[in-house]
C-alpha cells in the first residue's frame, strides 16, 4: 500500500487532541457548551484511531501477516506498559491486580489493549468463517461488530440513566468499543484493495455524512448533558457510528502533499509520550494550559524526531519511506 499523507495528516491531528483531553482543561472548565466539544466532537478520536487500525490490520492480513501485525500490537503495548510501570506498581497487590491492570491497561494505553482484543477476535471470526461458511466470512464480522456496538451503547446508556451500575471499563473497552469499529476499518480496506478509491461512496456523501455525523455527536452530547447534566461523561456516542467512518473516509479520499518530515513517529511520540510529559510539567509547577501542551506535544516531537532513525517501538525508521503502510499498526 502507498504511503497515504492524509491519514498521516490525521493521526497527528487526532493525537493532539488526545494529549489536549488529558490536560484535563475541559473537566475543569466544563460548561453545557463545552461539554459538546468533550463529550461530542471529540469522541470521534478514538473511534477514529480504531478504524485507522482496522484499515491497517487488512493490508497485514492480506498479506498474510496478520498474526506477525498483532505481535507487533503486543511489543508495543507491553513496552510502553513497561515505561509506564512506576505509575500503575501502586496498583499492584497480587497476581489477580497484576493480571488485571495488564489486561485492561495503564490510563490512554487502554486503547492498546482494546486494539490488541479486537485485532485478535476479528482474526479469530476470520478464520471460523472460513472454514465454516466462506461465502458468509464477511457478513460473519460485520454482524459480530454490530451485536458488539449495540451492545456496548446500551450498556452506557444504561450506566447513564442509573438502571444498573455498570463500570466504564464494561462497555469502554476493546470488545464492546474498539472491535466494531476495527472491524469498519478492515472492511473498507478489503473494499479499497478490490476497488481502489473508486469504490468509495460519492465525495458529497462522504462529506455530507461528516459534516451530519459530527452535527449529531454534538446533538446527541446536549441530550446528554441536558438529562444528566454536565458531569457524566459520554464514552460511546451512538452518533460516532456515523461521524468516525464518515470523518475516515473522507479522509482517506483527500490527496495531500507529502509532509516536509516524516509525521508517523511524531502522532505516535505524542500519543505514548504526552503523559509522561504531562507529569514532568505538573512536577515543575506548570499549570497553565498553553504549557501543558508545550509540554504534551512539544516534548514528544522533539524526541520522535531524536529516536525517528533508531529502532524503538512505535518509533523506528521503517525500511522503505514510500511504501510502509501496509506495516503500521495500532498506534497514532
């Protein structure tokens, strides 16, 4: 597959904002207002990411690489959970907690172990399907990722409206979150592998069902807040089934020129780095959101752009500048 500059243009966008959320500046300054902006427009970030992954996952697959992309899933997420160590040991009191943390994952790495289930059960339903009814393989996956959505909203409005007390962690996670929406992205990869862009829908469509899908997140985000007021969050917008593939494919039907330097090992910098950064500001008496961010995207770039060449997780040079995607994984 072609290096492809507008998902990359994306990823780095998207990870900006994932270091902007855990800044924390919209919890602190939350209005009905900005309570749209968190609990709306920017819950389109991780599906989005997870739809990247899926995308990715079909390239690996049809290469047959899939179970090679999925280890490679793994390294990553149990490096990074490594580097993150002295931050989760505290919550270690046994073998039971140790499983436990390692399986859910510490703070934003959650996404690595959701990315991590979903890759592995798509593979999984892949391989029954084919053995058991080929011709229905990918009906099989598609109607999996639509019990797992259903199932998952469901479960957060139900958490909402006090019917049950059901954790984040029930319905916020890889099977119920992360699998319907990889699941989006590998199928829209088999289907631009066969077609080529022009087996995407229409450009008015797509951009109409963008510019509809991120006017409903925010709709559904004032429904929220407007019945439970401004101090529940809303993990999983039903709207996002529209928004994220609308905002991927769009994206992904948008030719941009190719950046000045590479920006995978900058998205990916800010993504696993931020909080750390975010801690060393907090430990220097940084409060002021304009030097948390300094902090969560300038530090990180500057050592992505130090590391880039060097062949650590999530940030080594990979062996060809123009034709890499088919190996990206999970990560921003």
């Amino acid at each position: 597959m072609h290096r492809i500059h507008s998902l990359d243009y994306l990823k780095l966008g998207l990870a900006v904002l994932v270091a902007f959320a855990h800044t924390y500046w919209l919890q602190t300054n939350m209005t009905p207002r900005l309570f749209l902006i968190g609990n709306g427009l920017m819950r389109v970030m991780v599906p989005v990411f997870c739809i990247v992954a899926g995308y990715f996952l079909y390239s690996a697959v049809a290469r047959g690489k899939g179970v090679k992309w999925l280890w490679r899933v793994l390294a990553l997420y149990l490096f990074w959970m490594a580097v993150y160590f002295p931050f989760w040991l505290n919550e270690i009191h046994g073998l039971a907690s140790l499983v436990k943390e390692l399986l859910w994952g510490y703070f934003h790495l959650w996404f690595m172990a959701g990315i991590l289930v979903a890759g592995a059960l798509l593979l999984v339903l892949r391989a029954l399907g084919r053995v058991l009814a080929p011709a229905y393989e990918y009906r099989i996956l598609l109607g999996a990722a639509l019990v797992c959505a259903v199932i998952g909203v469901t479960l957060q409005y139900m958490a909402l409206s006090g019917v049950a007390q059901i954790g984040v962690k029930k319905f916020s996670n890889g099977l119920f979150m992360c699998f319907p929406f990889v699941t989006i992205g590998y199928l829209c990869g088999r289907r631009v592998a066969r077609l080529g862009t022009l087996g995407l829908p229409p450009r008015w469509l797509v951009l109409s069902l963008t510019i509809g899908g991120l006017g409903l997140l925010m709709i559904e985000a004032w429904l929220v807040q407007a019945r439970w007021t401004d101090d529940v969050m809303l993990d999983i917008p039903a709207s996002s089934y529209i928004a994220a593939p609308a905002l991927f494919i769009a994206t992904l039907g948008t030719r941009l020129p190719a950046p000045p330097i590479r920006l995978d090992p900058i998205s990916a910098g800010i993504y696993f780095m931020h909080v750390l950064a975010l801690h060393l500001a907090h430990a220097l008496g940084f409060t002021h959101l304009m030097d948390l961010m300094l902090f969560a995207v300038g530090l990180p770039t500057l050592v992505a752009l130090l590391l880039q060449r060097l062949p650590i997780p999530g940030f080594g040079k990979p062996a060809h500048r123009h034709h890499d995607h088919g190996r990206d994984t999970a990560q921003p």
